[in-house]
C-alpha cells in the first residue's frame, strides 16, 4: 500500500486537482471538507500526512492544527489564499511542516509533500514513533509528547522540534545553523538569534523547574544534550 494522504479544503475544484495529481503520483487520498471532521480524521492515525486549508467551515486551519499538535506529530502543509507573513508565523508556531499560498505549482507542492514524508518516517522520524530519552527526559515522537522524571512538560511545536534535533544528536554539538534550518525551516527569514531564544523557552521548562542542565552551551559554535547531565 502506498502512502496515505488527507487533504482538508472546502474548494472543490483545488481539492479535486490536488487527488488527481496525488493519485497519478501513488498516494493514497481522502478528502474532507469541514474542519471538524479533518480533525476527527487526521486523529484517526490512517495517514502519512495532512494537506491543511486555512479557511475551513467548522474549524480554521490554525484550530485544527492547534488541536491536533495535542496529541499527533502527523506532518502538515498548510495552504491558504492569503500572503500576510503573520499567517505564515502563525502556522509554522502552530506546528505546521510548511506552508504554502494559492494559487501554487503543483512540482513544489509535490516536492515539499516528498520533504515531509521524509522527515516524518526517516529513521528517527515521527511516523516510527521513536521514544529518545536522555537522563530523566524522554520524548514520544509519536504522542508529540515531553516528560522529564514521568511528568508531562508542556512545549510549543518549535520547542519540541528544538528538543527532539538535540536529543536525535545526543552527545554530538549541534551548531546554531544547523538548528535553524531543522527547528525553523530552510527559508526562515526571522531573526538569526531565535534558536537562543528557544533554548531559553526549554530551559525554563526543564532546568529552572527540575534543578538540572539539559542543554548545554559550547560557546561559538552551538548546543548539545549529553548524558549524564549535570545538577546546576
């Protein structure tokens, strides 16, 4: 069986061109058009990735999305007809994959799909459900889940991203580049500096509750989780 698709969009004649070009390509598709029942849908754990309208009945996108990063790590390309950069932030902090404006080609649409199911099933990937641990923190790709000694932390999507690269590399430092393409995207044109401000965010949800070191600073060049980490 080939690999499973969900696309989420109330226009007919763009959903409809998408499932024939998925199809031709060898995806399997399912469409829905309501938000709530792309939700209920993506929960259901049948598929690889999720193709996301913004602007659905019953649900937006950005509630869908909110809703599911509660509990799934399923690979989502948000689309929308609008070009606001704040859109765009809002999807991508929301935990989207990418993000894509109508109208687009359906190459790179097809290239970024290719992208995220790779991301998402490669060899530590979310579609394996893979549980990396360090000390007392462990990370449940699949749940989207955090917990350090048994207990939940909650984390945003980029937190977790931030969480899950340090964690795959363990031992290994990690430069800042190389944690902002992975955590914020290849073409993420924000400040250079929020890699530092995320390790901040986790810092506080890990070392300043639980008294413990988990990320550490290699100065000028970037970060690292090792075992072993060290009582402040």
């Amino acid at each position: 069986m080939g690999q499973s698709i969900l696309i989420v969009e109330d226009e007919e004649k763009i959903a409809r061109f998408i499932e024939l070009e998925l199809l031709h390509e060898g995806y399997e598709v399912e469409k829905s058009q309501d938000g709530r029942d792309g939700l209920s849908k993506a929960q259901s754990g049948r598929f690889d990735l999720m193709i996301l309208d913004v602007m659905l009945p019953g649900l937006n996108g950005f509630e869908v999305l909110r809703r599911l990063r509660k509990d799934s790590g399923l690979p989502v390309i948000m689309l929308t007809a609008r070009d606001a950069v704040m859109d765009k932030v809002a999807g991508l902090d929301g935990g989207a994959d990418d993000y894509m404006t109508k109208p687009f080609a359906i190459e790179e649409l097809l290239a970024r799909i290719r992208l995220a199911l790779k991301k998402g099933s490669g060899p530590d990937g979310a579609g394996k459900g893979t549980v990396l641990e360090c000390g007392a923190l462990t990370l449940d790709t699949l749940k989207y889940e955090a917990r350090y000694d048994g207990k939940l932390v909650e984390l945003t999507h980029r937190e977790f991203e931030l969480l899950r690269v340090l964690l795959e590399n363990k031992n290994i430092v990690v430069s800042r580049d190389t944690l902002l393409q992975k955590v914020c995207g290849y073409d993420y044109l924000g400040e250079t500096n929020v890699i530092d401000v995320y390790v901040r965010y986790v810092r506080a949800k890990l070392d300043d509750v639980y008294q413990v070191k988990m990320i550490q600073t290699v100065r000028g060049v970037g970060y690292v989780i090792r075992d072993g980490e060290r009582d402040i």
